[in-house]
C-alpha cells in the first residue's frame, strides 16, 4: 500500500506568517487563509510522537505549532473549510466525521502506534470523544483553550481551571475591531455621504459617531458598561457619545430655544437604538451569548429600537423641513 | 461550596433534572456515570468535578455550545445548542431562512 504524503511544518512564524496573519485580522481575503489539510511532522517525531489535532485556518495552525517550539510531534490538519477551530466545531466541520476521515486517509494508525489524539478545547463542540474512540480506537483528550498554555499542560496532561476558561480581555476584543470596522465599511461610508449632501457636516458627524461608537467603542467598553444585555449596554454607549452633540446644540442659541430641545431628543432617539444595533450584532464575535439569550434579546430590543430609530429620524427631518420652510 | 441546584421537572419531561431557566441546558444526575469530561470541555466551567462526581454550579453561564451534550457518553445533558449570533439570525429572518448559521463571510 502506498502511505499517504505526510507534510513537514515547523514552530517558525515567518514574515509571510505575519502578514498572513494581520490581512486576516482586518479580514482581507477571508476565505484564503487555509492550511492544507492532512498529517505534518514538526521535529523528528517517532512511532510514540504526541499528536495534536487542528483546523486548516492559518491563525488556528499557527498558534498551535508556534507553540510546539523543541517538541517532536505530528499535527494532523482536519479540513474546517478555513475557518478556526471553535467556529468550525459549531459549523460541523471540525467534526467526528471529519476527524475519523482524516485519520483514514492519513493512515495515521501505520504512521504512530500510540493511540491518542490531542484536541484543542474548543474543537469539543464539534467532536464527540467516546464516538471517536469506539470507531477508531483513539482516544481523545481535549488539551487547554489556547496554545499558548500547551508547553505546561503537557508536563502532566493536566490543564487549570484558568487554562479551561475562555476568556474575553480586552486584547482579544481589540483584535475583532478592524473586522467589526470591514463589515461595516459600506454603511459607514455611504450613510455620512449621503447624510452630508442632504443635511450638512452635523448630521453626518451624528452618524459617524454612531457607527463608530457601535463598532469600535462598544467592544472595548462592553465589560465596563453598566446593565447585562449587549442592547442596553449599547443604549448607554449611545447615550454617552450623544452628549456632545447635545451641548453643542445647547450652547449654539438657536431660536426659538425649543429647537434645539427637539434636535438634541431627536439625536438621542437615533443614536441610543443604532449602537444598540450595533452592540446586538456583536453578539456572535463573543464567547459567551447563548443562542437562547440572543433570541430573547432579538424579541425583546429590536422593536424598542426600531422605535425609537423612526421616531428619532422622523422628529429630525419635521424639525428640519419646518426651518427649511420657514414655519417657526 | 454552595448548595446544590435544585432537581426539577423540566420542560415536562417525565425524569427531574438541574438547568436555568435563562437556557436550554438540562443535566440528570441520576444518568451521569461520573466520567467528568463535561467539566472538561465546559469553556465556562458550568460543570465541576467534587468528590468523584461532577455538579453543575453555574447553569447561568452556559452558552449552549453543545460541547458537554456531545462529549457525554451516559446522555446526562441535554442542550439545545446553537450559535448565539444576532447577527446571523436576523439575517436568516430577512431572507426568510429557518435554519441559522454563519455566512460564508462571517466569523473567524
């Protein structure tokens, strides 16, 4: 029989890793950042070799074998469509299915003659460990949630209750932004154009400062914001980067002294609800809103904003129309 | 270490389980073979090993990733499991789609 190639790797992460890794952070070329999948060596490794599973994602690869520095091992690449490893398992492809295929058509069982597989964490979403064994005879043994804790969990094959936990600091929520900012891209450039040609600088500035509150503020300050759900976490946000506009109406002396009242709730009325939009889409970049809580949130919140966004729009562009015609 | 969660019926299955109520996840002691890879895979330690059997201690946190439910041999946990993405199902709402799931676009 003719063994299956098995591809070399290494712990190094080249300059052309880097820039792979930085255009997949702002999201250049989403869908290109794939590693072949199949078994690679790193080291020298022997018949009783470690072998540790991942996702053909780039990013997911890399942080595995960058931290396998001085290790003799196998990686064994499962084909997760160049998505990462906890996003595949919800997706079903980094799978049961997909694992026990891999080792097939790697022929891993002529290549080691141990008999355990060692899993990131996360990939226990998509993986079922005693289906695993009982159809390929490997065990599986779920490693911690992120590599770089590897080098300790593999003194003993134990992991801490830390190394357990996913974790959402604010460098990881940092690193979502340019993405966050590359979804959003058209909206934020369209809406102040077009905003500009209809209404002027102010109006414009008004939606770029929604915008970027929802999208770049609202995931640093998300922890720090009082109340629970994203939604009213995004209706505080809004509230607070209105203030500035609404003392700068305040202070304009605009006559008569209600108009700038009406402009200042009508800016409140479409901020609040857009950041808040803006904050409830964020839900599925964190590791912790459960489906269920997404949809009563969804059922709870959008009619409130959607609310207040017509209701806000509308008082604006009365309040307009009427200066504009001269009626008060 | 605090108290058990109360046992319930739950969802009107015929056996009394723990969970909250803010979530689909559902465990049965009385199924549970102690095997602990629930505690294991947990990314927010809902389960616990103590004294050679696992507890669930905060039902509250479950995200309803599915990963305890699947990696149970003994069928002790139940969990509707699903991706917790606003953005996802409201899309699959204006499209007039059932089943969610990230866009091929979507989620790194």
């Amino acid at each position: 029989m003719k063994m299956p190639e098995i591809f070399d790797t290494s712990s190094i992460i080249t300059r052309q890793d880097e820039w792979d890794h930085f255009s997949a952070r702002i999201g250049y070329r989403r869908m290109y950042h794939r590693v072949r999948p199949g078994l690679y060596t790193l080291g020298k490794p022997g018949k009783d070799s470690p072998v540790f599973v991942s996702a053909n994602y780039t990013l997911s690869f890399d942080a595995l074998r960058s931290n396998l520095k001085g290790m003799d091992c196998y990686v064994l690449v499962l084909d997760t469509k160049g998505i990462n490893v906890w996003c595949a398992a919800a997706k079903g492809t980094f799978a049961t299915n997909e694992l026990i295929n891999r080792i097939e058509v790697t022929s891993l069982k002529e290549v080691v003659d141990q008999r355990t597989l060692i899993l990131p964490q996360l990939g226990a979403a998509g993986v079922s460990a005693h289906e695993v064994k009982k159809r390929t005879g490997f065990k599986v043994e779920y490693g911690p949630v992120r590599a770089a804790d590897i080098t300790e969990y593999m003194k003993d094959h134990k992991a801490t209750e830390e190394m357990r936990t996913v974790r959402f600091r604010a460098r990881d929520r940092a690193l979502l932004i340019p993405v966050e900012i590359k979804n959003w891209v058209l909206y934020l450039l369209l809406i102040p154009i077009a905003l500009f040609l209809i209404a002027g600088w102010f109006t414009a500035l008004v939606a770029i400062t929604a915008i970027m509150a929802g999208v770049v503020l609202f995931p640093l300050l998300m922890p720090i914001l009082p109340t629970k759900d994203f939604s009213s976490k995004g209706f505080v946000l809004g509230a607070l980067v209105s203030l500035p506009f609404i003392f700068f109406l305040l202070t304009e002396g605009l006559n008569p002294s209600w108009i700038p009242a009406g402009y200042s709730l009508a800016i409140v009325l479409i901020i609040c609800p857009a950041v808040a939009y803006l904050a409830l889409n964020f839900t599925g970049s964190t590791p912790f809103a459960s489906r269920t809580g997404v949809r009563r949130e969804i059922f709870k919140y959008i009619p409130v904003i959607a609310g207040m966004f017509i209701t806000g729009a509308a008082l604006a562009a009365i309040l307009s129309v009427g200066k504009f015609m001269g009626w008060f | 270490m605090q108290g058990d969660i109360p046992m319930i019926q739950l969802d009107g299955l015929p056996i009394k389980g723990q969970g909250s109520e803010i979530n689909t996840l559902r465990f049965f002691p009385g199924r549970c073979g102690n095997c602990g890879l629930c505690a294991v895979v947990c990314p927010h330690r809902v389960f616990m090993p103590s004294n050679g059997r696992v507890r669930m201690v905060r039902p509250e946190k479950c995200m309803e990733c599915g990963a305890c439910q699947l990696n149970c041999p003994a069928g002790a946990i139940k969990v509707d499991s699903g991706v917790g993405c606003a953005a996802a199902m409201i899309r699959a709402a204006l499209k007039g789609k059932k089943e969610v799931t990230c866009g091929e676009d979507c989620c790194d």
